[in-house]
C-alpha cells in the first residue's frame, strides 16, 4: 500500500508553511499570559510548560510603539514567560498535525497569528512571516486559519486585559 500525498495546493496552509521553510511554532519564542498559563494548565494537567527567557530577535526587542507589551511583558532583567521548546526549537505543543491545543486553550499570542498588533489594535494585513501565496486564488487567510476578524478582535482584547493584569515593570529597568 503506499499513501497518496495531495498536491500542496489542497494543503491547509500551515501544512504548505512546514513544506517550505520553518513555521512560526518552530523557533519563535511564544510569550503566555497569566490566563493562557491556567488554561493550558486546566486542559493539560502541567504546570511546567513555561520558562523566563530573554528574546533572541532583536525586533522582538523594538516594542516602542506599544508601551503596555514594554510595561507588562518584560521583568526587570530582560526576561519574558514564554513557552518550553523542545531541544530542536519546536513548540512542546506541536504535534504531527500541528498544534495539539485546542483553538481555545492555545495562547493567545498563537490565536492572534498570522495578524501583528498593538495596544491599539490589529494589523490589516498578516505577518509577512506567513506565506499567504501558497494559498490558492480566492482562498483568504482568515478562513484558511479558520478565525474570523471578530474572534481576533476579541481575543486581542483579552490579550491586553490580561497583559494589564501582570505587575508593571519600570520601562529603564528593560
């Protein structure tokens, strides 16, 4: 028997992502709120799938624009929480068919994906990270990451509510 591998247009568009290059739960660092914590923690039954780290981009650094992600992200010594990776800089989340949490369990940072924010609101376009012209015509992101702009909307609020619950940190000590 042998397995008949679609052609890469019928991919979702993470799976066309992973064919070409490394994805966004593959070496990025994904910063977790309080409330993202509990909830993985409610659904998982862990408690250890988080760590302070400092960020290794350095346009992870250059938060001017946002002054609350600078307040209530960063301790004094430049470190964030942000989720485990295994050895080889996957996600401990990600799974064979890709993320194992559910949509609502996931951080909020995963659920607001491929759309860049700020305190102000979401970007119109997605990240230029997420290869959108993998898509096939007339296919749109939104769909293709099964959200919608209201749930993103509602989940940036929550982000900043709960981002605004964390203890604010003095920006000189960044």
């Amino acid at each position: 028997m042998f397995e008949i591998i679609p052609e890469s247009s019928a991919l979702p568009l993470c799976a066309q992502c992973a064919r070409h290059q490394r994805t966004c739960c593959q070496d990025t660092d994904v910063f977790v709120t309080v409330g993202d914590l509990e909830r993985i923690e409610r659904h998982t039954g862990r408690s250890d799938c988080h760590e302070y780290r400092a960020a290794t981009n350095p346009e992870y650094l250059d938060q001017d624009d946002d002054p609350v992600w600078v307040q209530h992200v960063f301790r004094p010594d430049g470190t964030r929480r942000v989720l485990r990776q295994r050895p080889d800089g996957d996600c401990m989340f990600l799974g064979g068919q890709g993320c194992v949490l559910p949509q609502n369990v996931r951080p909020l940072i995963c659920r607001l994906y491929p759309f860049g924010f700020d305190a102000d609101g979401l970007d119109d376009s997605p990240s230029t990270a997420c290869p959108v012209h993998l898509l096939p015509p007339g296919r749109d992101v939104l769909a293709e990451m099964d959200m919608d702009m209201a749930a993103a909307r509602r989940w940036h609020r929550q982000l900043y509510e709960e981002l605004k619950l964390e203890e604010p940190v003095s920006c000189a000590s960044v």
